[in-house]
C-alpha cells in the first residue's frame, strides 16, 4: 500500500500593542503574552504566531500464511515526512507579573500581582522576553520499520504468540542545513558544516515480543494469558522546534542564536514597563542569550510492557479476569536546563552558571536527552455479563500507580536540573482507583406488538 498523509494547522491573534503603548520591538503584529499570577493570560500564548504543514509519505505491505500449527506474518513500513514548521514562539514579547516586586504586602497574592501589572513591574526573573529572528524551517525525517510474528498452536489448551519488530528512525534535519546546535566543548557549531548530524544514528532497536494463553482443566473455564514485549517510540518534532521550558533558553533547535539563520532569545529580569519606551532597547540583541541544545547521545525511547492474567468463565454468560499489566520505560525524553545557576553558590545569576567562564555570552541552555524513566503497575479486575434475561454489562476496575523522573519533555523543566533522580514521583497524569461500567437491556419482543 502506498498513500499519503496531510496536515496543515496554523494559530493567530490579532492586536496592536504599540498603539496602548507598549513598545516591544517586534516586527510580528499582533498581542504579546501578559501572564499575571493567579489569572488566565492575556493576549495570544507564548506559542503564537504558530502553525505547521505535515506531509508524510509511506509505503505499507504484509504478507500472512499458515503453515501447519503456525500462523506467521510479515511486514514492513518505509516513511518520509516533510514538516514545514513555522513555530514563532514568543516572537510578540511574553510578560510575567507574579505581585513580588511592589509594595502591597498588605495585599492578597491575587492583588498583589494585579497592582504588580498595573504598576508595569513584570517578575525579577525573566519578566520580559522576546525572541528575534527567523525561525522558520522546513524539516525531514526519513524511517522504516519490518516485523515478524508467529502464532503457534502448541496443542489444544496451549498457544504461544512471538516475534519480533525493528524500528529506524532517521534523524531529524532540515533541508537548507541552517541549524545549529550546542555542544559543551565547542559551543555553537553549524549541522551539516561543524558537525554532520543534529545527534547520532540509533540503529540498535530491536523489540522481541512473546506471549502465551493456557486453558486449564478439562472444561476449559479457565484460561491465563500473559506477555511481554519491548515497543520503541519516535520523539515528537515538537521536542526538537517548540519546546519552551519556562526560562529564558532558545524555545527549540531553530531558535540559537548562531548559524546561517541566528534567532535570539532575549530576557529581562525585574523590568519596569514605560509607556511607548522600547522594552528590549536597541534593534542589536544583547547578550546573554538563551540557547537550545539536542544531546548527541539521544537514543530512541522504548517501553517494556508486561501481564499476566486468568479468566474464569462463572456461568454460561458471566466472565471473571483478574490481572496484573506493568511497564518500564527507557531512554524517555527530557529537557533540563544545563547552565542554570549551581545551586548553593552565591554571586550574580549569571555568574553562578557552569558555562558562564566560556561561554559568558550564553544565558539558560535547554538540553534536549533521553535520559528519563518510568514504571507503571497495576491489578486489573473485570467483570463482563452477556445477555442474562436481556442484561449485558461490564465492569472494570483499576488500581494503578504512575511514577516518572518526568511526564512531558517540554514546558516542563526538572526544580533541579542537576539531580534528575531527585524528580523520581507521582507521574503527572498518574491515577490510582479507576471504575468503569456500563449496561444495556434488551427490551423484550412482546413490546413490539402493543399499540
């Protein structure tokens, strides 16, 4: 099979914030970010302008035969994507006012960040930024999957299932060779002129896969199952181009300030906002700036799953499973800030960064690695009914627990970049006690002949 996938999405927001006064310097119209404490924001996100054209190509094909007991399967993937991605983020100006900086200590938390923007007093740290440049790039990724898999009918009450899967995921480029990234012996350097790839080729991802079901007993009412297999996962582009961690680094790999087509990322800590007076000064950007990197050892993230379960058959039409499904996950994707201020050093913020004596010019820099972990484990109940007297039902019942050095690897960035382990917690989307049910009852046929 061959095909093509399509898709284009683009976010806007009109306004004219020079025209109330505030002067940001930007050559994108339209209305900055004002985040104030406690309240929605104002204005369009940090992300806008924003928007992106995907168009993947793929060529599909799986053969299947029997042979004898066995039931074998093969099949492979070839994909090209084309993303022309055009995430402007914080290109407009973002402003930050959290009630720290006035003198209202009389005041609620929620008043006191009103008076702090109404007084113009954005936060002591990265209250005003900004980014300059073109950030627009046009990226490809080139991939390719095969599989093979077999179910065995051992005997009668046995079956066993298992294969295995490789996954190659080409690394991300961009066609024109226009980016560059950060390494922390050499600084900014040139893809495709400095150095030949934005990180390494990760060609060892081989996922086996194996499970069983195993009828006890001679009736066959109960039946146990159980699995384990490895799934390697692709990292979104957004990790690479949109990734804002809440700082003042370069929102992703587009942004540096370096290479053919430099974007700054500029910031200012405790600024006061004048009416019409330029914000972020003078047309030349002044360090230092924020900077995005991609860690030249990211591998491919890849999830271990695993169960075991046992079905009973209760009556004719009820069935009981009660189980246990768990997973690990590797090489999970993580952005971490590797020049924040050390903590417990005193002096100057920017004096206190590990790359300040080298690279004084270089603020924030968001690292890009696969360095984070999961663990996810659970018992699973299920109830299912089948039409008894005109009832079918089912009932599901979860207790689980989701733990992770961290759940999203962008917008979030660790309390402490430099002891990732001490991020090991609840996940964010992690749930403990889930029900569900649901039922239906067929209506019996002798309502069909009343009037």
């Amino acid at each position: 099979m061959i095909g093509v996938n399509y898709f284009k999405q683009a976010f806007d927001i009109s306004g004219n914030p020079v025209a109330l006064g505030l002067n940001t310097g930007s050559g994108v119209s339209g209305a900055p970010t004002i985040n104030v404490s406690t309240f929605s924001l104002i204005g369009g996100t940090g992300m806008l302008p924003a928007g992106r054209i995907d168009t993947t190509w793929h060529i599909t094909d799986t053969v299947s035969w029997e042979l004898g007991n066995h039931q074998l399967k093969l099949g492979g993937e070839i994909r090209s994507a084309y993303l022309d991605i055009f995430y402007e983020s914080r290109k407009r100006g973002v402003f930050n006012f959290d009630g720290t900086r006035g003198p209202w200590s009389n005041l609620t938390t929620a008043e006191r960040a009103v008076a702090d923007f109404l007084a113009g007093y954005t936060t002591p740290a990265n209250g005003a930024q900004i980014v300059r440049g073109l950030p627009q790039h046009t990226y490809r990724q080139n991939s390719f999957d095969w599989f093979a898999h077999d179910v065995w009918k051992v005997t009668p009450a046995l079956t066993f299932n298992y294969g295995v899967r490789y996954t190659n995921n080409g690394v991300l480029h961009d066609e024109e060779e226009a980016l560059a990234n950060f390494l922390p012996d050499r600084g900014l350097v040139e893809v495709g002129n400095g150095i030949p790839r934005l990180y390494k080729r990760d060609p060892n991802n081989f996922a086996p896969r194996l499970g069983f079901a195993y009828a006890l007993g001679k009736e066959g009412k109960t039946v146990s199952r159980g699995g384990y297999g490895i799934f390697y996962d692709i990292m979104a582009v957004s990790f690479f181009v949109s990734n804002g961690g809440g700082n003042s680094a370069a929102s992703g790999i587009g942004n540096n300030p370096g290479g053919p087509l430099p974007v700054y990322s500029l910031s200012l800590g405790g600024y006061n906002l004048t009416k019409d007076t330029p914000v972020f000064g003078s047309a030349n950007p002044i360090p230092p700036f924020g900077v995005f990197a991609v860690d030249q050892n990211l591998r491919t993230p890849y999830v271990q799953n695993f169960n075991l379960n046992v079905q009973r058959q209760l009556a004719r039409s009820t069935v009981l499973q009660v189980g246990y499904v768990g997973s690990v996950g590797t090489k999970l994707a993580l952005t971490r800030n590797i020049n924040a201020p050390l903590p417990g050093t005193t002096g100057s913020a920017q004096s206190r960064r590990p790359f300040n004596a080298r690279y004084p010019n270089f603020g924030s820099i968001s690292l890009l690695e696969s360095s984070a972990t999961s663990n996810y484990n659970s018992l699973q109940i299920s109830l299912n009914q089948n039409n008894w007297r005109g009832f079918s039902g089912s009932f599901a019942y979860t207790f689980g627990h989701a733990i992770d050095t961290s759940s999203e690897a962008r917008s979030t960035l660790p309390a402490n970049s430099y002891d990732i382990r001490n991020e090991r917690g609840n996940s964010a989307f992690d749930v403990r006690h889930t029900f569900r049910g649901s039922f239906t009852y067929d209506i019996p046929v002798f309502f069909d002949s009343l009037p």
